[in-house]
C-alpha cells in the first residue's frame, strides 16, 4: 500500500466517524422537525374553528354597533325635539316675563296714584287739624289777654 492508499483509507475512516458522529444530532433533528410538525398540524387543526369563532364574534359585534348606531339616531332625534321644546318654552317664558313687566308697570302707576292720593288726604287732613288747633290756642290766647287787659281798666 502506498502512501495515498493510506490516506484514502485515513480519509475514509474520518469521513465514516464524521457521519456517525453527525448521525446522532441529524437523528435528533429528525424527531425535533416530527414534532414540530405534529405541532404545526395541531395548531393547523385548532385555528380553523377559532377563526371561525372570531368570525362570528365580528359579525355579531357589526350588528351590535348597527343597532348602537340606530339607537344614536334615536336619541338625536329626541335630543332635537328637546331643542325645539325648549326654544319654545325660552320664548313662552320671555313672553310672560314681558307681559308681568307691562301688567305690573299698567297696575303700580294706578296704585302709586291712590297711594300719593291718599297720602295728600292724610297731609291735607293733618295739616287742617293743626291749623284748628293753632286757631284755638290763638283765639284762647288773644280772649285772655282781652281778659287781663279788662281786669287791668
């Protein structure tokens, strides 16, 4: 045998240990990518349905938020007529208050001028007393001094 037989044989025996020796992880790596597999049809076998789950929980939800949406509607509509009502009553309580104004303003100057009338009565009568009794202690004044002026001659 010569030299390059040698290293032929060498080189075979190396490339034999080398596949045993790769044989072990490549083995391992067989069942690892099985499963992986396993677990890639498993997820395949489990998602279908859950799809279909979230499928239906859309639709459902799409109809919800429709008849949220309708309801909205509704309730704006009613909040409109709300609006209305309550410009009326704004205009039906500004008229009121006008016509408090003018009925009060037409009733306090009737009553201001009895209330000024009778207040001149009350003075022209007071005023009247005083002016009897003023004339009295006059005349009674003036009949004394007549009196002591006759008791004096």
């Amino acid at each position: 045998m010569g030299f390059l037989e040698v290293a032929a044989l060498i080189a075979a025996i190396a490339f034999a240990m080398l596949v045993l020796i790769l044989m072990l992880p490549i083995l391992r790596l067989r069942h690892t990518v099985d499963a992986a597999t396993r677990m890639i049809n498993d997820i395949n076998d489990r998602t279908g349905p859950l799809l279909g789950d979230v499928n239906t929980t859309v639709r459902n939800v799409n109809v919800t938020l429709e008849q949220v949406q309708t309801s909205l509607d509704g309730v704006n509509l009613q909040l409109a007529k709300v609006d209305t009502m309550t410009s009326h009553a704004q205009n039906i309580s500004a008229n009121v208050a006008n016509l408090v104004t003018v009925v009060s303003a037409a009733a306090a100057n009737p009553l201001v001028k009895v209330a000024a009338f009778g207040y001149g009565v009350r003075k022209a009568a007071a005023t009247r007393r005083h002016a009897e009794t003023e004339r009295e202690v006059r005349d009674t004044i003036k009949a004394q001094r007549r009196a002591a002026r006759r008791g004096n001659r």
